[in-house]
C-alpha cells in the first residue's frame, strides 16, 4: 500500500532506498548535486559488480552535464557497474531499488533537500503485487523503464569477470563502454 513521505522522512526513506539496493538501483532526477548524507550512502557500494546502477538527470541546452554537479560525475564514474543518462524532456523524480521506490517532488540536490517543501509516494513490491500484477509500484516501475530505455546513455561501466576451471567467477575490473562526458 502506498504511504506519503514529507520532510525527514522522505530524505530517510531516499536513503534507505539507496542503502538497501542489492541488484539495481534507479536514481532519476532532472537535477543532481548530492547530498553528503547520499553519498556516504552510496560510497559503501562503489566496488560492488553486482549492483547496477542506473542515474537519469535532465539534458539542458548544448552541455548534457549542466544539470549535475562535475564532482558528482567524477564520483558516480568510480561505481563498477553503473549507466549515467540523459534526457532532455525530464522532469520526473523516482528512485527505487528491487524492492522499494518512491515517486516524489524532492530533486536529488542537497539544496532541495534542506531548504524546500517536498512530499512523495513510497510504494513497495511484494509477493501479492507480483500475483495480482498491476500494482501501482509495478506501473510505476515499468513507465521509468521505459524512459530510462529511450534516454541518451554518456556514460556506461560495467564489471568484468574471470572464470575458473570449476566456472566460477571472480571480479576482475571494470570496461569502460560508453564515455561521452565532455568536460569543460
């Protein structure tokens, strides 16, 4: 069932979307400068290969990365596998991961975060939502896929992997597939 967040308990419940994602983690907001409280969130998942990571921030004019802070780039460009994407028509804001998400009016911007009225909807999965289909964080869910999958990719890594003779298989590094971040 959804539940409405406003002040504190919506930048926590952001935070703990972000410290509890194990597979994927979807942070989608026209603008990003983050907060210290996210990034020390995010920091302990910096070398996990298994987490993917997928950031979504609005294009605005000829410099796709006008919309998110440079130290912010240099620091999501350390994840092991993660996508960073643009789209100029964005203004949504949704973050979720496997099993939470919530569609709000807070930006990922630490001024925003401080200093505005925000309020959103936490809406969580579970095994009914998963029978019954439909719910409103599967709906939810699959529109942001859809957007993420029609936005500008600039920048993709992703983990590479060594097998053993028994097949088993051990992180290696990381390859660099897409680096179209121009830097002024």
């Amino acid at each position: 069932m959804p539940k409405f967040l406003t002040g504190n308990n919506l930048n926590h419940k952001v935070g703990e979307i972000i410290e509890k994602a194990e597979k994927r983690l979807i942070l989608i907001s026209p603008y990003i400068r983050l907060h210290s409280y996210y990034k020390k969130l995010l920091q302990v998942k910096l070398i996990n290969p298994n987490l993917e990571i997928i950031v979504l921030f609005a294009k605005s004019g000829k410099n796709p990365i006008k919309n998110i802070a440079i130290k912010d780039v240099e620091f999501f460009k350390q994840f092991t596998n993660i996508e960073l994407r643009i789209e100029s028509k964005l203004h949504a804001k949704y973050y979720a991961n496997e099993k939470e998400s919530i569609l709000t009016s807070m930006d990922l911007y630490d001024y925003s975060q401080e200093n505005h009225i925000e309020a959103g909807v936490l809406s969580s999965s579970n095994v009914f939502n998963n029978i019954l289909g439909d719910s409103f964080d599967i709906q939810a869910y699959d529109h942001f896929l859809t957007v993420v999958a029609k936005s500008e990719i600039i920048y993709k890594a992703v983990p590479e992997y060594s097998y053993n003779l028994l097949g088993q298989k051990k992180f290696k590094g990381v390859t660099i597939e897409v680096d179209l971040i121009p830097f002024e």
